[in-house]
C-alpha cells in the first residue's frame, strides 16, 4: 500500500520504517512540529519527573537546567520514550505502559516512595492532563511546558498531487490536532473530494472526529492507542484489498 505518515519528522523516521519493512510505500507529510521552548522550571519541591510522550524528553535536552532534572527519577510512558529518557542522560527511568491514563496509574502505586511534587514535562496542549489527574488521586502534581506544536501552514505540494491523481491507499493519523489539520488543509487546498479515496489509519476514536466534516471516509482505529494495533491494522488492510 501506499501510505501517507502525518507524524511529526522526528517520530515519523521509525514510523516509515517499520511500515517499509512490510513491504509499504511510504510518503511523509508532518501536520505538526515541535517547538521546544527553555523556561524558568519550578523545581523546588519537585521529587520526580513525568513525560507522556518523547517530546518532553527532547525538550530538556539543551535547557538550562538539565543538570538537575537528569537528578530526578522521571516516570515514562512506554519503552520507546523510555529508552529515549536513558539516552538523554536520565539513571532513575520508571517505565510504565503506552497510555498516559496508565501512567497515573503507576505513579500512584509508587506514590509513597516519591518525596514531593511529581512534575509534568508537557506540550502546550496535551491529550490528557496528567497533572490534573495526579491531583485528583491525591498526589501533588504540576505541569511544565517545555514544548509546544506548531501546526503545518499547507500540504507539500508532492502531497497534493499524490492525493489528485488518486495514489495513496491509506493516510496514518494519530492524533487528534493531527487530524484536525490534516482536514483544513485538505480543504483549503480544494482536495476534500480526492481525500475521500484512502482509508483513515487512527490510533484512536478521537483521531477520527475531524475526518466526518470531510464527508463519507472510511476509518479503522486501533483497538488500543499503542502502534503495535496500526501495524495490525495495516497488514488487515493491505491483505483484504490485496495491495
């Protein structure tokens, strides 16, 4: 099949790998990119760190004050943002599991080893507000932006025309901001109606959503919000339509 990844450069590049191992054409069209910002964290009563996606372990990777937050133990969710954490210099990585609902989970059973407040490496606008959540179960939270995303302003102009001429088989969403820029831009490059060819990949239900205001589209979405359920999607997909 021929594939459109919208994931972000830096998570993009394993993405397409592991969907070319399958045999798959890829094409490479970032909706959004990271922008990683440096600001004044408030560490005083801090006692470990939390990071729901790889994006907050790159975004302390030149602040200036890195020193004392590679001191910290720092929660992850899943081994893939966890290995990152342990390349980026961190010794105490906690490594729970790929959903950041379950990493609330997990920080609470270890709740009383920790002395302090848990602070959140988070993007501007996360999925799921891990702090708030944090609070709610009782354990002192707070949340530090340390990157925020800026969206794409319009589709390649080789994106485009593979979307005219009818070439991809299947677009990966996997978010919802993602799926709601994707959808502008389709729109406003006057493509809604050659969007209705490939079928949707979505990591979950809300990454669906914005696909209805382009009209009849069809969708598979991951039984659970871990990429090991896109590649099973994918190799669903590709053996049923026979590409």
């Amino acid at each position: 099949m021929h594939i459109l990844v919208t994931r972000p450069e830096a998570d993009a590049a394993e993405t397409a790998s592991r969907l070319m191992a399958r045999g798959h054409r890829l094409s490479l069209a970032p909706m959004i990119e990271p922008e990683f910002l440096a600001p004044a964290l408030n560490l005083e009563q801090a006692g470990a760190l939390a990071v729901t996606s790889r994006n907050g372990v790159r975004g302390i990777t030149l602040h200036p004050q890195r020193s004392a937050l590679l001191r910290l133990p720092l929660f992850a969710v899943g081994p893939a943002t966890g290995a990152l954490a342990r390349d980026a210099g961190f010794a105490n990585v906690i490594e729970g599991p790929k959903g950041a609902r379950e990493l609330v989970l997990l920080i609470a059973q270890r709740a009383r080893k920790v002395v302090g407040t848990i602070v959140h490496l988070a993007g501007d606008e996360p999925a799921f507000d891990l702090a708030s959540a944090l609070c709610r179960a009782g354990i002192p939270a707070q949340a530090e932006v340390v990157y925020r995303m800026r969206p794409a302003s319009r589709l390649p102009a080789d994106t485009a025309a593979l979307f005219r001429a009818g070439a991809f088989d299947a677009v990966l969403l996997m978010s919802p901001r993602t799926a709601e820029i994707f959808v502008t831009l389709i729109k406003e490059g006057g493509l809604t109606e050659a969007a209705l060819r490939p079928c949707y990949i979505c990591l979950s239900p809300r990454d669906a959503e914005p696909l209805k205001a382009l009209g009849d589209v069809r969708t598979a979405v991951a039984a659970r919000p871990h990429f090991d359920e896109i590649l099973a999607l994918v190799d669903h997909l590709s053996s049923s339509s026979g590409t």
